[in-house]
C-alpha cells in the first residue's frame, strides 16, 4: 500500500494544488475486469500496443518497431517509481517511424511503467496514448530529440476513475521539434508534470492541452520548458473547464538561461467556470535571464459569455446547446496543432462527450 509520506508534500511549490490523498485512494481500488481495448484504437495504420496495468497484452499487441527494455524512470519523486521494464522507440537518422498507438488500461490498484523514445537526426515520429479503466495509473517518459528530429504526441486521459500521473522528460537538440497535446477528460484524478529543454540552436517545443473536471474531481498540470541554446521557440497553450465543486489546476513555468538570446515563448492559460461553485487555478511564470528575448503569458479565468447565449437562445439555440457551443469553441484552441485529422476527430468526440455530461 502507497503511504501519504512517501509522495510529495503540498508545502512543495510544485505541488501547491496536488492532491496526494488521492493518489493513495487510487491506489487502493479493488481490481476488476479489463476493458476491451479495440475500440479504443484509432483507425489508423501503424504500430498498437496494449498494457494491462502496465504489463504488455501481447495477443492484443502488434509492436513492430517498439521494444520492451529496461528503461529508468529518473529522479523524479514519481518517474523513478515507474524504473523497470518499459517500451521504446528508437528511430534511425532520415527515418519515419509508423504511427504507434498505446492503450493503457487499469483494473485496480496501482501499476507503474516508463517508457523512453529517442529519435536520431532528422528521424520523426508519432505516438497516440490513451488511458482508461480504474486504479492508479503511474507513467513516465523520457525523450531526446536528435537534430531535426520531429515528435508528435497526443495523450487522452480517459479512466472513469482513481488517478493518472503523467511524468514527461524531453531534450531538444538543434532544429528538433516536438509538438504534445494532452486532453483530461475523464473522471479520474490527473497530474501532468512535464519539464522540457530546448537544448539546441533553432529548436521548437509545444506542449499543452485542456483540463475539463466535472463533480468533485481534481486535475492539474505543472510543466516547465527552459530555453538553453540560440533562437528557441515554445509555446504552452492550456485550456481548464470545471463545473460543481471540482477544480483544474495549470502552471506553466518558462526558464530562459542567460546564453538563450532570441527566445520566442508563448504561454496561454484560460480557465472558464461553468459553475461559480468550480476553481480554476492558474500560475504562468516567466524566468529569463537573457536580454533578447520575446516572450509572452497571459491567464484569464471568466465565466461564459452572457451576451452570446442570448443571442444564440434569441436565434434558436436551447441553452444547454448554446453553452456546449460556446464551450468547445473555448476548448478547441487547446487542440489546433494537432495535424492528423483523425486525431483530432478524436479529441474534439472526447471533449463533446465530457460536455453532454456536465451541461
């Protein structure tokens, strides 16, 4: 069993709004029945691999290009948890690698698993991950990218229940790219912690997505890019929807080192309360140490806008389908980079889902 002590205090500034007692609740569900995983699969070619509590499902697997390996989890209070045997990707120079997609399914209890993937030079690579079930769900990731090497990643966070940790480790080099978009959108309790370096000259970091928590449920995100090479860019687009009691938390930290001159970094945050009853939380941070810099937050949190449902009532539209409107107009601009129309299909049917639910 997970004791409160062996996680993180919420005294640590990095953990503010975590919620330990929930990891530890998850932690301690009973185990039940695995989830059929096919229909949780995009219908797209490439790669697909199925972890059941963290352990491979090989009959329902086809892994192609990945590995199971022995991967270390880090020095991260949750990552190092996760030090074991885990899956990896490592595509060759000039290569594409096939879409790989990865359906996590919990039963109950806890289960821990990392991963690493590793692209040479001018290597690019998609990765679609998708988490359902019930219990804690422990990941961590670590990710070097060669020169212009490009990354995509799309991570929904789907469990109806317990808790997902989310812990990303990415190391940019010259040229290289990685564009990320995680959506919570389920009843789980979620952390995202990320912390990405922009190591080399040129290269580009995007990370972010929406938060939409519902009843009592808790989620949160706290990621940091630090910009340490010449002429970066990134940018943080977050997006938190909370209705009842429930509260989505974002901080999202720059870090611009004194040698990083004509760093471009953009941080987003919004929050729209569906109730007054609901928290959003949010903390953009800048940190730069250079003097050529352009580099940009803002964070707002609001409630609908009265105006528009009114015209939209006044034309029509009911009220509960005005407000799903207006909302998922807020909520798309967490999903605009991603390119693969299917996947982004997908995010928009979870995002609608989630609505129809809490409106």
């Amino acid at each position: 069993m997970t004791a409160v002590m062996e996680l993180p205090s919420t005294r640590e500034e990095s953990w503010r709004w975590g919620d330990p007692a929930a990891i530890v609740a998850a932690a301690e569900l009973p185990r039940g029945a695995a989830l059929d995983a096919d229909a949780l699969f995009l219908d797209l070619p490439g790669a697909r691999a199925v972890f059941v509590d963290g352990v491979l499902d090989a009959a329902r697997s086809d892994l192609r290009h990945v590995e199971l390996v022995q991967v270390d989890g880090g020095a991260h209070v949750l990552g190092r948890r996760t030090t074991g045997t885990g899956w990896s990707i490592r595509v060759a120079g000039d290569t594409a690698a096939e879409l790989l997609q990865i359906v996590h399914i919990a039963t109950g209890g806890e289960n821990h698993l990392p991963a690493e993937i590793v692209l040479a030079e001018g290597a690019t690579a998609s990765v679609v991950e998708t988490y359902v079930g019930t219990g804690w769900s422990n990941r961590s990731t670590r990710t070097t990218l060669g020169s212009g090497a490009k990354l995509t990643r799309a991570v929904r966070l789907l469990q109806t229940a317990g808790f997902v940790s989310v812990r990303d480790e990415v190391d940019i080099h010259a040229g290289a790219s990685l564009i990320a978009t995680v959506l919570g959108a389920g009843d789980a309790g979620t952390r995202i912690d990320g912390a990405i370096i922009v190591s080399g000259d040129d290269a580009f970091a995007e990370y972010g997505g929406a938060l939409l928590t519902r009843n009592d449920q808790r989620q949160e995100c706290a990621v940091s890019v630090r910009h340490a090479a010449l002429n970066g860019q990134s940018k943080q687009i977050w997006r938190a929807v909370a209705a009842d009691t429930s509260t989505a938390s974002l901080a999202a930290r720059v870090e611009v080192a004194r040698d990083a001159q004509k760093t471009d970094g953009v941080q987003s945050l919004r929050g729209l309360l569906l109730k007054r009853t609901a928290t959003v939380n949010l903390k953009p941070e800048l940190e730069i140490f250079a003097d050529d810099v352009k580099c940009a937050h803002g964070a707002t949190v609001g409630e609908l806008d009265q105006r528009a449902l009114f015209y939209m009532q006044s034309r029509g539209i009911p009220h509960a389908k005005a407000q799903a409107l207006l909302t998922r107009a807020f909520v798309g601009d967490a999903f605009a980079q991603i390119a693969d129309e299917t996947v982004r299909d997908a995010f928009v049917a979870d995002a609608d889902a989630w609505l129809e639910a809490a409106l």
